[in-house]
C-alpha cells in the first residue's frame, strides 16, 4: 500500500477523533451550565407537607412501615424457615 495514503487516512482519523471529542466536551460543558442556570433562576418549589389524619398515631420515622407491616413480614419470615428445615 502507498505510504502517503495511509499518513492521510492516519491525519483524517485523527482529525475526525478531536472534532467528536471537543464536540463531546462543548456538550458537556453547555449542559452543565444550562442545569445551573435552571437551578439558579427557577428553582424547584418545597413540596407542601402532606395533611397529617386526626385519628393515626405519629410514625416514629418517616418511611419507616407500620407496625402490622413489620409483623406480618416476621411472621413470613418465620413460616419461611421452619418450612425450609
């Protein structure tokens, strides 16, 4: 093969690499400056606390599950294992 045609496709490649990788990096670093300036100007609004029912208890964690959950998921866990030995 000609010595000078491989050079060529070598400076192509190379130049098609960079073009795709400074591309990348503008895109990069346009999105991250547009989410700032999102953030910035028009931020997120607090959610509203959800109305609390008069006749529940306080849960004493936020997320954590009620209390027949967490029975009924021992109880499972108990069968579970007796029947398995």
């Amino acid at each position: 093969m000609d010595t000078g045609l491989m050079a060529r496709g070598f400076e192509l490649m190379l130049f098609g690499m960079t073009a795709v990788g400074l591309f990348l990096t503008l895109l990069v670093v346009a999105v991250t400056l547009s989410a700032r300036v999102m953030q910035r100007w028009f931020p997120e609004p607090e959610p509203a606390p959800a109305p609390r029912r008069s006749g529940q208890p306080s849960t004493p964690a936020a997320g954590a599950p009620a209390p027949e959950v967490v029975a009924a998921i021992a109880a499972a866990l108990h069968q579970h294992r007796s029947q398995r030995h």
